[in-house]
C-alpha cells in the first residue's frame, strides 16, 4: 500500500516505519507539506496532450475531464497527528497563528477522504485530560465511519512500540521480568527489556483500517 503518515514528533515517525514496513510509506511532519502531499496530482505531459485535444474538439468540460483522466494513483491509507502546529498556508490575519498547534488532523484525513484515499485516520496519543481535542475522541474512539467510501478511524486509545536503538532493562522488574511475588512483569510481558522511546504503533491502526474491526 502507498501510505502516508503525518506527525510532528519524530518518534512517531520512527515507529511508523518500523510498524508499516513492507508498505511504501512517506514520512511528512509539517502542516504545510502534509497539504501539498495530499493534493490530487496528474501527469502534466498527458494532461497538456489531452487538454489541447478536448478544446481542439470542443468538448465540454475540457479541462476537468482532462484532470480526472491523467490523474495519478493517490495515497491508499492516510494516517495523521491530530495536533500539528498550524502552517503558513492561511490567509489574512489567519497568519498570527502560524506555529501554534492546533487539532489540523481532522480536515486532513477529510480533504484524503475527499481525494480517494481507502483509509484514513487521525490518531492522538494525548491523555484526554491534557487538550479538550483528544477528550472529543472519547465518544467516538475505534469507530469506522464511511466517508465517501473512504474508511475513516479517529482515536485517542492507541497502542505504544519501542523505538529500535533505544532498548534499556525494565524499570518495574529491574530486567528480570518477574515482579517480587514471582509473576510475570506486566510492564516487559516478562521480557526484562523496556524503551527509553516509545511510538505509536501505525501497524495496529492500519490493521483496524483494513479489517473493520471495532476494538474491545
């Protein structure tokens, strides 16, 4: 699948590489490119041959049946931060807020869904105590909207990998993997090795994506 993932943090992007691998995946943690990447493109030499075509034979809607048809293949799942710092790509005063986060994710994932993207998602790992736009994914956490025929998640509950290269011992066992009573070390699952870094994992909200499941 062609994939893009859209986040600010760079372990989030780390880890999506590591869960979506075997997947052609595009890495993009700014506002103003995530917009200019999700935009419909053509093949500007066919568009130009058909556009001179049409017109030449006075067809209507030249120009618009010229874009439909030298279109290229667009992104097949779309996975987006909810919160991103706001890019320049605004007009009027609208420019005083260049840099502040704001929840962008949601007209992301709908201009994807407006271009033909099969899945899309937004997907926070903020508590939803900390911002009032994570909180607002409570009432709809894992539920797959149809949009246009787009598969839609949006989600605050989203599980957590270890970024590769920063392996350290387990803090709650000490790198046993056994608690003091002798049971397995629920933080590890008995593996006595945790992260200094986590991300989070794009391949469990992919999979959610594609099997339309809801989770428990």
């Amino acid at each position: 699948m062609r994939i893009i993932v859209i986040d600010n943090t760079q372990k989030h992007l780390t880890a999506a590489l590591q869960t979506l691998a075997g997947h052609d995946i595009t890495i993009c943690d700014t506002h103003d490119k995530a917009l200019e990447l999700l935009r419909s493109q053509k093949d500007n030499a066919i568009f130009k041959k058909l556009y001179a075509e049409y017109q030449a034979a006075s067809i209507a809607n030249a120009y618009e049946k010229a874009c439909q048809e030298s279109a290229l293949p667009y992104w097949d799942a779309v996975l987006c931060d909810l919160l991103m710092p706001a890019g320049r790509n605004a007009q009027g005063e609208g420019m005083r807020l260049v840099g502040q986060e704001m929840a962008v994710g949601w007209s992301l994932a709908l201009m994807a869904a407006r271009n033909g993207a099969k899945f899309v998602a937004v997907v926070s790992d903020m508590n939803h105590h900390a911002h009032p736009a994570s909180a607002m994914l409570d009432a709809i956490n894992h539920h797959i909207f149809d949009i246009d025929g787009t598969k839609m998640l949006m989600t605050n509950d989203v599980a957590r990998v270890g970024i590769i290269g920063t392996e350290c011992a387990c803090k709650e066992c000490a790198g046993s993997g056994k608690t003091g009573r002798g049971d397995g070390c629920w933080r590890c699952k008995e593996s006595g090795t945790d992260f200094t870094e986590k991300g989070k994992d794009w391949g469990k909200i992919l999979e959610q994506l594609v099997g339309n499941t809801t989770a428990e």
